[in-house]
C-alpha cells in the first residue's frame, strides 16, 4: 500500500505561494510527490538515499543530507522557500534556521508526534516528541502568523499523538489564509 499523503498537508499545502518548497526529511516522497503536482519545484531532502530514490520524479530534485550528523551546517540560505514542509521529523538544533530559509511570504506546514506519544508506541523518546505548545513557541518566537494549530490524538494514518501547524511569514497576505471550507 502507498503511503497517504497527510490531510494536515493536503488541506494547507494550496497555501504554498508559487515557488519552491522543502520537504524535509521527506521519506519515500509522499508529501513532494503531492507538492510536485500542485505545480511547485520541490527540493526533497532525507539522509536515506533508497529513500530518495523513492522520492526522485518530476518537479522534484533530491538532495542526501545527513542533518543531524555533529559537523551538519543548515544547506540553504536565508529567504529561499515559498514554503517548507516537515511531516513525522523533528530535530530541534534545526528549527530556526529552517523557518530563517522561508521567503517573507512563504508557508511552513509543520505535523509531527507529541508528548503522549509513547501510549501509541514509537517514538516515545522526549527527544522526538514535542512538548505542549512548542510549535505555537516556535511560531511566536520566530514572529509566524498562525493559520492553523492543533494539539491531539489522530486515528489515521495510526493512532498518535500530534502537533500540527500551518504558519506564515509576515508578508502572506492575511486573506489568502483563508480556505474553502472543506
């Protein structure tokens, strides 16, 4: 079975201003083959080179970095993404420089476990799970608008606990924050 593209991703990806667009730690590619399709050139990035094999297809360039390796310097500069989106990952040491590589309009659709996890099974290490409202810090701390937050269990793919965000830098324009009901 393919794997399913997030519905966190499916509804605020149509945000993503035309661009480019990160899906790190993309995995086999389910979120850039998606992105690709809504017409948006997608540098996909992972450390697992079968996994990018996977991801490799049209719209898409794939790149082999091991950001988490103790010499890791963030890839890409200041400004350079419409939007970034990071599904199932966390690395902290790189947030800021993540959100610092999002254009002055640009989105960051961010969905990964939470604290309460581990009643779900894996990840279930403190330091792959977000604490209570640490996307909505990273946010603020950062000077994002939120569009959207959730903080809770999900069923689908697989019962987890989550911490979901859709933000924008400054520049998105307020009204083009606001989707068709679904």
């Amino acid at each position: 079975m393919s794997e399913l593209i997030s519905s966190w991703v499916r509804r605020y990806a149509p945000l993503i201003p035309g661009g480019e667009v990160l899906d790190l730690a993309c995995g086999s590619g389910r979120h850039a083959r998606h992105l690709a399709a809504l017409d948006h050139a997608v540098i996909a990035v992972d450390r697992d080179p079968a996994a990018l094999a996977a991801a490799a297809g049209p719209g898409i360039v794939t790149s082999e970095v091991d950001l988490e390796a103790e010499d890791a310097v963030w890839p890409f500069g200041p400004g350079r993404f419409a939007g970034i989106v990071v599904t199932n990952y966390l690395h902290r040491p790189l947030l800021a420089s993540m959100v610092d590589s999002l254009a002055a309009n640009g989105v960051l659709i961010y969905e990964t476990f939470a604290d309460g996890n581990a009643q779900f099974g894996k990840p279930s290490n403190p330091a792959f799970l977000l604490q209570a409202g640490e996307l909505l810090e990273l946010a603020r701390d950062h000077e994002l608008r939120v569009v959207a937050f959730e903080d809770g269990v999900v069923e689908a793919p697989k019962p987890a606990m989550v911490q979901r965000l859709c933000a924008v830098k400054q520049d998105f324009p307020r009204v083009a924050a606001l989707l068709p009901p679904f």
